[in-house]
C-alpha cells in the first residue's frame, strides 16, 4: 500500500492533549491529486486496525458463537459479558483506533479543496463522498460496541479541542441521523474512486503479495446512506437507498442470484456427503466493498481471523471460537423443501401454482441423520467443517486432535457489505414501513414482478396476498412495484430477459450436459451401486431468488415457510399489521443469522432490531439478552427456555452491551 501522508498509529486515549493521534494543522490544504490519494489510502491503511474487530466485536457478543476452551484471555472476558471487569490490556478494547480513523476522515473533510475542477469536472468529490462513507462506517462500528460515544466531525487539531467536556456524547440513533446529513442527494450519482490494481509487493519470503482492484475498497454512498436512515428509524429512506443501490442502474443490476447448496436426488438415506452435498454461492460470496489486509507482517497489518475461526499450523490446530448451540439448532430447525416439476408446464416460470408442480415434499428421516448439521439448512456445513486429524505418535501433545475450517474467512479482504447483506436490510427496511408481505418475498420466493404481478406469496394463492396496501406504502417512499415501467421502477430484472422483458420467481433451463433435451427424468447418478434420481431443473443466473432457498430447498413452494404459520407459532389466530411486522422481523433476524453468520453483523444486527422494537424509546432489551443468554442452552426444539438467566439479567440493561470507553 502506498506510504500514508495521514497516520495515526498511537495506543493512546485521543483526547489527551498531548497524544500522537492529534494531528497538527500546518494550513495545508489538500489540493494535489497525490496528496488526495495518499491520504485516502492512508485512511484505509488505519482502517486495518479495526477490521478484525468488526468482524470479533460482531460476534462474539452475539448468540450465533461460542468460545472453544482455547479461546484467548481476552476473547473469553467479551464472551462473558463482564465488561465492568474488562483488563485494560484487553486487546479487543481499544476506541482511540477508531478515533484514529474518525479523525483523519475529519482532516480530509475539512481540508480538501472540493472547488478544484478541471475541464468542468469537480476532481476530488468522488475522494471527499468516500471520505464521508469511511467515516459514517467507523461511528456506526464505534457505537455499536461502545454505545454513547464522543462525536465531533471537526479535526482534533490542538489540546483544546481534545478537551472531552466540550464534546457531545451520543447515541447510534442520533449519531446516524447527524451523520447522513452530511450527504446530498447528488452524491449518489457519482462512482466510487478507482486507482487501478494495488499491491504492497512482495512478502518478506520474497512472494508476490494478492493484488487488489483498489475500486472494491469504497463503500457504495447509497448502502451507507441506507445504514443511517435505518439506524435512525426513518424506514422508508432506508428502503429506498437499498432498493435504488440494487435497481437504479440499468446496466448493473443485482440479483439475488442462483447459487444455493442443495441435496442431490431425493434419498437421503443414499446421500454421500463427499459427492452429493454441493456448496455453489458463487458472486452472493463475493463482497461489494473490503478492507485489504496485508498478507504478511513484513507490510504492515495482518488479519489474526485465521486463527480464531480455523484450525492452523500456528495454532496447534486449537480453533478459538466456533458454533453456539444457538446456531446449530436454528439450522437444524429448518425444513428442506423440494418438489416433482413438469418442465412443459414451467417453461415460462410460471408461479408455484401452475399444473405440473407436485406438492411439496421435505427431507424424510430428519431425526436419524448422524450428521447434525445435515438436519435442516444445508448453509452451516457448507461454510463450516470440523474433521478429526491423523495423530501418530510423533504427533505433540500440544496439538488439537480436531481440525475446523471455517471458509468464510478471507484474511487478505474483510467484507463490509454483499449483496445478500443488502437484501436482508432492505427487508428489514420495507417491513418496518408496514409492508410485511413484501419484505418476506424477499426471504421466500424472491421480489420480482412476477410475484407482485399476481399478488402471491407463497404456494397457495389466497396465502398473504401483497395487498394494495402494501403496494400504495412502497409507492409513498419512491418504490413504485405497480407500473410496468421494466427499465427501472421494479426490484431487479432478470439479467437475460425473456422474450416480454419480464420478470420471473424462476426461469428454468431446458438444456442439459448429455444432450437429453427435455427429459429431465432420466437423469439418475450411481451412488452405492443404486440409481439416484437426479433434480429436474436448473434455475438460470440473473434470477431473484427467495434467500431462504440458499440452504433450504424451494422455498417459495414451502407450505411450512409462511407468514401465517409464523403468527400461529407465536399465539396469533388473528394479526394486525402490527402483530405481521412483528412475525416477519422474527423471520428475518433468523435468515440473517443463517445467511451471515461469522461475518461480524450479528449484534449490529440485534442491537438495530432491539431498537426497531423499542419504537423510539431505547431498545427492547429483553429481544437481545433472550437470544444471546440462550446461546449455549438452545436445543432445535427448545430455542430460548433454558437460558442463562444470571446472563439474561445482565442483558435486560443495555449498559452491559457495551465495553468502556478506555479513558473515561
């Protein structure tokens, strides 16, 4: 990475008069495109320093891990919650390295010269808006692990201004409402910066270091933008940002996709996990934005995430944090859906009520699988595999005689944000707007015209219509669902449009590898010297489909998979709106943890969906501290009764979500 021109490498308080971390202003103004570059790369530079957190902070105080009995001093005092105890040493404790970030992003805000033009084109805005999007991140990641926090968007630039009694100290809420101010609407039409591939060379064995597209380092303006109105509960701006970032360029529009893990064949007594377990998530993996790390100490910061997911020579092979029975259960709650399909009849992908689509039928002898995570969601074992390792008898004592991988670690890229990410907040977003049916297409069958066209969610026509309602609420937000406008009004168009630019839940592909055409039935695979039949279609990229069906079959034709079965869990023969919201939030916090687990969202994600339900007035304690009280006591059957309740306490008072500001 190019040497830095702004710099903050101090461990100490930031608000000390005399702390490194305080930059001196020498009245310089930022007006030479390599002092630009250099400073923002800079900015990323000390970004590295918390980017392992985001991900450790996310989690571990979350109810989807669990701390192994390898897990560092300090991984176990986050894990216990016992934050008035909290080590001073504690590595995971350190907010100046957020200050450090907010502050240089404060420098460049205020000192570039955004009237530099050159041939009528303002030179540095797309540096000044990724500027602007650095630094929301940082405060939303700063406030989610510390709660109130000093906010200024002016430099810290003498002993002074560093004075904490003249500072503000806020809330998430109020610092995301402050901060999306600071965009215009313009913002959102131009491109993220680009400088071309980058490498910090080589490593110090001499290897050539991963090159990165510098493009994927900038968080897209309307992703953050949404962030902070659904932060700061304006709901419909949210939807709108994240319905836009997804349809409003006609060129690049982003669809769910069709990657999704799936059983192959119908048996599950003759499924081989070696053979017939498939994991094909393909772009919906792929992050939109990223903080590179370096990929050897020789250059500077490397990720430590490796060692705390995966089992590694370094390590002796001791993973330190894991799957929380939380998880486990949750995936395993879940039904695997499929279904007989006439192809002749579904050519046009037409809706789950056409004739030729059999009933739906689910894994049978869900009970008997030795293989716990082959109970329900397929997502968890694909992502995450623990193996027995060959011990000899050379083979040290020290090391652990079972290996985990888990492969949603990159430590060469920390994701920020992908696509599914997106999906699921806009669903969050056009819930809590008051359109519940909406929101749940998006976990079900996909959002596409063809499911508001008929108004159906679900396998049953008269199962939850969208009703006008819905449509008329989304409309009142800029998110018009009831035009045929294809071009641009609609969620996401198929990237292939057929022959009336349509859209489709599902388009299937008739063609197949050994030239049988159409006779789908007659694809069988030998396994254990029995014919297995094969699946009888194949759904084409550029499809919307439902997120639930990454892991769980065909979702939009889950008889189980419905809002009303959800109210009728939860004790409501009759729903409101209200009672809907509720029940679809319920669904999506749970999508969210299959869809995302391990990547740092997940308290974030409770901690937002607390607030949501606490209607202006704080958080819904009592939401967060029963999921993660029941972290380690959950059973598929059983997900919050036997709770820790000396946890459940401590989290009924949202102070104990958060660690103290060092300093204080």
């Amino acid at each position: 990475m190019a040497v830095a021109v702004l710099t903050a490498s101090s461990c100490e308080d930031m608000f000390k008069v005399d702390s490194k971390v305080v930059l001196y202003d020498y009245e310089n103004t930022l007006d030479k495109a390599t002092d630009t570059v250099y400073s923002v790369l800079g900015i990323i530079k000390n970004m590295q320093k918390i980017a392992d957190r985001s991900v450790i902070l996310g989690e571990v105080r979350g109810d989807l891990v669990t701390t192994s009995e390898h897990a560092n001093k300090d991984l176990a005092e986050l894990y216990d919650f016992d934050f008035q105890k909290l080590s001073k040493s504690n590595r995971y404790n350190n907010p100046t390295d957020y200050y450090a970030v907010i502050n240089n992003c404060n420098f460049f805000l205020a000192h570039a010269d955004t009237a530099y033009t050159r041939n009528r084109k303002n030179v540095f805005l797309r540096e000044y808006i990724a500027v602007l999007c650095f630094r929301a991140w940082t405060y939303l990641q700063l406030a989610q692990v510390y709660g109130d926090v000093y906010f200024t968007t002016e430099p810290i630039l003498s002993g002074n201004q560093a004075d904490k009694s003249k500072l503000q100290k806020l809330n998430i809420k109020d610092i995301a409402a402050k901060l999306l101010n600071d965009f215009e609407d313009r913002f959102i039409y131009e491109d993220t910066p680009n400088y071309g591939e980058m490498t910090s060379g080589t490593t110090g064995s001499g290897e050539k270091s991963t090159t990165h597209t510098s493009h994927d380092f900038f968080i897209p303006v309307r992703l953050i933008m949404g962030d902070l109105a659904l932060w700061s509960e304006d709901y419909g701006r949210a939807a709108k940002y994240y319905h836009d970032y997804l349809s409003e360029d006609r060129d690049n529009l982003v669809p769910t996709g069709k990657s999704r893990v799936s059983w192959f064949g119908k048996e599950w007594l003759y499924l081989d996990p070696q053979s017939d377990y498939t994991s094909n998530f393909g772009e919906n993996m792929k992050a939109i934005c990223y903080i590179p790390m370096e990929k050897d100490v020789y250059n500077g910061i490397v990720s430590d995430l490796p060692n705390i997911f995966n089992s590694v020579e370094d390590n002796n092979y001791w993973f330190q944090l894991t799957r929380s029975n939380a998880l486990t259960s949750l995936s395993a709650r879940q039904n695997y859906c499929y279904h007989d399909i006439d192809l002749q009849a579904r050519i046009n992908g037409k809706l789950p009520t056409a004739d030729g689509v059999s009933d739906p039928m689910y894994m049978p002898n869900k009970d008997d699988q030795d293989v716990e995570l082959r109970q329900g969601d397929l997502r968890l074992q694909s992502i995450l595999t623990t193996k027995s390792r060959i011990m000899d008898e050379y083979s040290s004592l020290n090391l652990s005689s079972v290996e985990q991988t888990l492969i949603k670690i990159n430590p060469e890229k920390i994701c920020l944000y992908r696509n599914d990410v997106v999906y699921l907040r806009l669903a969050e977003a056009l819930n809590r707007v008051g359109c519940p049916q909406l929101a749940f297409s998006i976990l079900k069958s996909g959002l596409c015209y063809s499911v508001i066209e008929s108004h159906v969610i679900g396998y049953e026509a008269d199962d939850y219509p969208i009703c006008d309602e819905e449509l008329k609420r989304a409309k009142s937000i800029g998110i018009d669902y009831t035009t045929n406008d294809y071009d641009h009004n609609f969620l996401i168009r198929m990237t292939g449009r057929d022959g009336s630019g349509g859209f489709n839940i599902v388009s299937y592909d008739l063609e197949t590898p050994n030239g049988m055409g159409n006779d789908y039935a007659g694809v069988t695979r030998n396994i254990d010297n029995i014919s297995v039949p094969g699946p009888n279609s194949n759904i084409k990229s550029g499809n919307n489909m439902g997120i639930h069906s990454r892991g769980c079959g065909d979702a939009d034709f889950d008889t189980l998979y419905t809002i009303g079965r959800k109210l009728a869990d939860m004790g409501k023969s009759s729903a409101s709106l209200e009672d809907s919201i509720m029940a679809v939030e319920e669904m999506i916090i749970d999508e969210m943890a299959l869809e995302t687990c391990f990547e740092g969202y997940r308290f974030g994600d409770l901690m937002r969906i607390a607030q949501h339900r606490a209607a202006g007035k704080g958080y819904d304690e009592a939401f967060l501290a029963e999921r993660v009280a029941s972290r380690s006591t959950a059973t598929r059957d059983d997900p919050f009764g036997a709770k820790d309740m000396t946890l459940y306490n401590r989290l009924k008072d949202s102070k104990n979500w958060f660690l103290p500001l060092t300093g204080e």
